[in-house]
C-alpha cells in the first residue's frame, strides 16, 4: 500500500493534469473540433483523483495520532 505523501504528491500532480486538460478541451472547442474523446479523459481522471482522495482520507485515519504535548519552547513544569 502506498504511503500518505506519495498519494498526496499523486492528487497533485494529476490535478495539474487536468487543468491542462480542461485548457486542451478549451482550445480545441473554440477550434470547432470534436471534444468527446477529451471530455471522456477528463472525467477518467477526475474519478482517479476522487479514487485517490478516498485513499488518502483513509490512510490518513489510519495513521496514528500524535500526542497532544507541550508547545514549542514551553514550560516543563
């Protein structure tokens, strides 16, 4: 199972990708070229980054706490 940061780098990087996508599919709209095949990548992706965010969200909840202690430079007694 992958670990929390390698998901995170994950959504991110796959949310760059479909702002690029989005533009892609802007430019080939305002071509007047058929956008059908983009618009299916798109949302295969979208659902991949949903899939990940479950996937962070629950190796996120299985990570144990960390304990609740002193601030920064605080008091011993």
């Amino acid at each position: 199972m992958p670990d929390l940061d390698y998901v995170r780098r994950e959504i991110e990087r796959m949310r760059i990708q479909i702002g690029r996508q989005r533009k892609e599919i802007l430019q080939l709209q305002r071509a007047g070229i058929g956008t059908a095949s983009a618009e299916a990548l798109l949302s295969r992706m979208e659902a991949k980054v949903e899939t990940l965010c479950a996937e962070r969200d629950t190796l996120k909840a299985a990570q144990p706490r960390a304990a609740k202690g002193r601030v920064l430079g605080g008091r011993t007694w």
